[in-house]
C-alpha cells in the first residue's frame, strides 16, 4: 500500500512561486510514475506534470516554461516549482503515483493565485 502526503499549497500573488511536496511512503515499486494534477472549481481534474523513476517528464501545454517537476527517488518524493503563477492556475493540486494497476491519489493541497 502506498501513501502520498502533500505540502507546500497556499496563496500567492500572480507572478509568484510556490514549490509542491509530495512524499510517497509505503510499498513503492522501483519502477513508478509520479505526477502532479490540479482541479478548479467546477472542472474536471487534469494532469499538471509526470515524472517516471527514468526521469522523463511530460507537462501540460498550459504550465510548460512555468513549472518544473523533480524528484528525489531516496526520498520517494517528488516536487512541482511553480513560477509566473497565474490566476488560472488556482486549483487543489493532488500528488498521484501510477505503477500498473496501482493508482494513488494524496489528499490534495490549495493553491490560490491572487490578481
């Protein structure tokens, strides 16, 4: 069983930053996908950014040249710099890890973006 425990949410002016945590305890395969999603209001929950154990990252067109995903794979954790934030990227951002049919979501973290 895996848990994910996130941190490092909170408000933040457009044009700031705020860098995500997320550390994954448990029975965690050496070969994983972690990533970052975020959901607004209203929306569905899409996907920010991922990072496989190999280190390849894809990101969403709306966030690329924004945030930058990385991991610590001895710490299990995995974390989501957030620059130029702007107010569209206010949402809860949820921590997920993917290893075949094991999918993991953590509790959620708010990020706001004030204007």
């Amino acid at each position: 069983q895996v848990q994910l425990v996130e941190s490092g949410g909170g408000l933040v002016q457009a044009g700031g930053s705020l860098r995500l945590s997320c550390a994954a305890s448990g029975r965690i395969f050496s070969i994983n996908t972690m990533g970052w999603y975020r959901q607004a209001p209203g929306k569905q929950r899409d996907v920010v950014a991922s990072i496989t154990t190999g280190g390849s990252t894809n990101y969403a067109d709306s966030v690329k040249g924004r945030f930058t995903i990385s991991r610590d794979k001895a710490k299990n954790t995995v974390y989501l710099q957030m620059s130029s934030l702007k107010p569209e990227d206010t949402a809860v951002y949820y921590c997920n890890y993917k290893m075949a049919s094991i999918n993991v979501w953590g509790q959620g973290t708010q990020v706001t973006v004030s204007s």
